[in-house]
C-alpha cells in the first residue's frame, strides 16, 4: 500500500521528534573557556603586598582596603622604596635630623616621574603604603613618616594583616 504525501511527511516529522536532540559542544566549551578567562583576568579584587619574610605586619581589624601606592618597606637593616634600598636603619636611628636624606631624594624623584597631581589630590598628597614590622621602633617610624610627609607624599597607609573583628566571628 502507497503512502500518501501527507503520511509520508507526518512519518518523517514523527521520526524527527522521536530522536534525542545533540548537544554541539564545540562551541558550548568555547563560550566556558572565554568564560573562564573572564573570571580570571577580573577576579584580582584584592591587592597583594609582597611580604618579607623578616617583616611580621600588626594585625588589624579595618575592613578599608589601601589604593594602589608607592610601598615603602622598613626592614631589620634597610629601607627600601619599591624594592630599591635608600638607607640603613642603623645610620636613620643614629641621626639627630627627623628627615632621611636618601628616602627624601627617591621620594622626590619618584615624584617628578609621576603625573602632576590634581587640585584635590595636591591638598591629600600623593599615596605611600608604609610596611614595617611591629616590632620597629616609634622614633623609626616617625622619622619614616616625617620624611614621607615633607616630601609630598602625605597619604600614609600602614599595612597590616587583617584579622577577623569579634563582630564578625
């Protein structure tokens, strides 16, 4: 017995709808890689100082995460902007004088490289991440943060670790 058109057509559509669909996963896995990649390149919400392993940070509970600065680093021996020594702890505390010399000259060069300040940023002063041990002493310190202040750069962050606040946990 011949089928007509119309039975011929339905039997086809019903074929069609009785197999399991395919999934392309070609391009099902390329939509996850960008996707990863994404989250990669956009997850680094958090800024990571790297820490001397002869530095023990205070430990703190603020929440306010410091902006993107200069870091100046205060060791056992030297003090070092962005990785570069520009004194020794010895001669700083050995000094009668509240500025540093060396610090002073890089924080000014490093000044005079960096864009010009706007009106608002002028009256702050440009941003400086302190990172000391706690163990330094205050007249260190202050001497540290003395010379920063003269030099323009009067935002002042301490890095600390951050601990859980008892309201927290």
């Amino acid at each position: 017995m011949k089928q007509s058109m119309r039975a011929r057509r339905m039997a086809r559509h019903h074929r069609r709808l009785s197999q399991l669909p395919k999934l392309n996963l070609v391009s099902l896995m390329d939509i996850f890689t960008i996707l990863v990649f994404f989250l990669l390149v956009n997850s680094s919400e958090v800024e990571v100082l790297s820490r001397d392993k002869n530095i023990e940070l205070p430990a703190s509970v603020a929440d306010q995460q410091p902006d993107e600065s200069l870091l100046l680093v205060v060791g056992d021996e030297q003090i070092l902007v962005n990785g570069r020594p520009v004194a020794s702890v010895a001669d700083v505390l050995a000094q009668e004088d509240e500025e540093i010399p060396g610090l002073a000259e890089e924080l000014v060069l490093r000044a005079e490289r960096a864009r010009p300040l706007t009106e608002a940023e002028a009256q702050i002063g440009r941003p400086i991440t302190i990172m000391g041990d706690k163990g330094i002493p205050y007249k260190l310190l202050k001497k540290v943060m003395a010379t920063c202040a003269a030099s323009d750069y009067r935002d002042i962050a301490l890095a600390v670790d951050q601990i859980a606040s008892e309201a927290e946990g």
